[in-house]
C-alpha cells in the first residue's frame, strides 16, 4: 500500500506531504502527519516516522517501545473495530470517521480514525490512523482555560472546529451529531463562559480571561 497518496473519505482526507516545504504557499493549521495502519483485531502494522515521534509526545513511555500505544490512540482503533461487524459491504466503510482532540503538556493533537477497505475481502480492511498536531497560531484553549470553564472532551472538539471556521452543520457532520445538538453545545459553552455571541465565546476561551475580569 501506498501510504502518500490521497486518500478521501467525504469531506475527510489525508493530505499528501509535499516533497519540498516551500510549496506549501498557504498556512496550515496542522503539520506533518502521522500514519498508523492496524488490522481489524488491533495489531499494528505500519507506523511512520512522523507517528513515533508524536506517540512519544502523547506518552513518552512510548518512546522507545513499537508495541506501547498511548490509550488516547487505542481508544479511538477499539471504536473503530468495534464497527467491523455491522460493515457487511466495503462501501459501509466509507461513512465511518472517529475523530479525538488529545492534550499534552499544551500540544494538541487531532486524532483520526478511517478505514482502508478492501473491495475483495472485508476481512482484510485496516484502520488507517492518522496523527496531525495543531499549530499554536489556532489558539485553542490551554488546559488550564479547559478546567476554568470545565470544558468537556465533546466542547473542546466543537471550539476547535469553530477556530477553524467550520459551520454548525459541518461540525455536525464531522462529530456525527445532529445540527441541533451542536448548537446546544455552543449555548452552553456561552453560558460557562458567560458570553452571548460565537466570536465572544472564542475569544474567551482562546485568550484565557479569568472570570474576575468579567
């Protein structure tokens, strides 16, 4: 398999890397992307450099060791072999997307889980892992931001779709949620922040202002 080429899934896809960096003309909220390819009982099979050096950064227990995965990266393979057996076609595969906001030491990390079907034997599908830290320039809200407004896991995927511009809709679509149950999130984002508008409930989040000042 080769693993550079684009693979899409939707909306969804695992970019590319280009050969040379200064061909990347627009800013990217991630850097280089990590890949991990297990089979469908969690046995791993494939992990780039880019993974094992991100692996270590989630837990440094896992650096020097192939077979210690951080739990952030098993929960989200466990969830998706547990989807295996209601796939009875290769197409089912396609909607699946199990997506993870990890937080260590202030980096951010977005974990992605997608399947690499086989056409022939569903047997043989993978799960393609894919490990893509954010740049700080997004401003996503620090732990200590997280436990001042005691933002679930669920909240802080929502913000950081937000910061990147993306509509209630499509966040929706992207956390397999309803329209509706993302505007109730926002809402009570705005009521632990104690703002009334999507832009003031960024702001606060983003740049930490204590409650004292409000």
């Amino acid at each position: 398999m080769n693993m550079a080429r684009t693979l899409t899934n939707g909306n969804d896809h695992v970019r590319k890397e280009p050969a040379n960096t200064h061909d990347q003309l627009v800013p990217s909220p991630y850097q280089s992307t990590g890949l991990m390819l297990f089979n469908t009982t969690g046995q791993l099979l494939f992990m780039n450099r880019e993974a094992k050096t991100y692996l270590a950064q989630l837990d440094p227990c896992t650096e020097n060791s192939r077979d210690t995965i951080p739990k952030d990266v098993l929960r989200v393979v466990s969830e998706m072999i547990s989807r295996v057996p209601f796939c009875k076609h290769p197409k089912d595969f396609e909607s699946i997307l199990v997506e993870r906001l990890c937080v260590e030491s202030d980096q951010r990390f977005l974990l992605r889980g997608l399947y690499a079907a086989d056409p022939q034997f569903i047997q043989r599908s993978q799960v393609l892992i894919v490990i893509e830290r954010l740049n700080q320039t997004l401003h996503c809200p620090d732990a200590k931001t997280q436990q001042l407004y005691h933002l679930t896991e669920r909240e802080q995927m929502v913000i950081m779709y937000m910061l990147l511009g993306f509509t209630n809709k499509e966040i929706a679509n992207r956390l397999h949620l309803s329209e509706y149950t993302v505007k109730e999130h926002v809402k009570r984002m705005m009521h632990k922040t104690y703002t009334n508008t999507r832009t003031g409930l960024l702001a606060r989040v983003c740049f930490s202002h204590p409650l004292e000042d409000l």
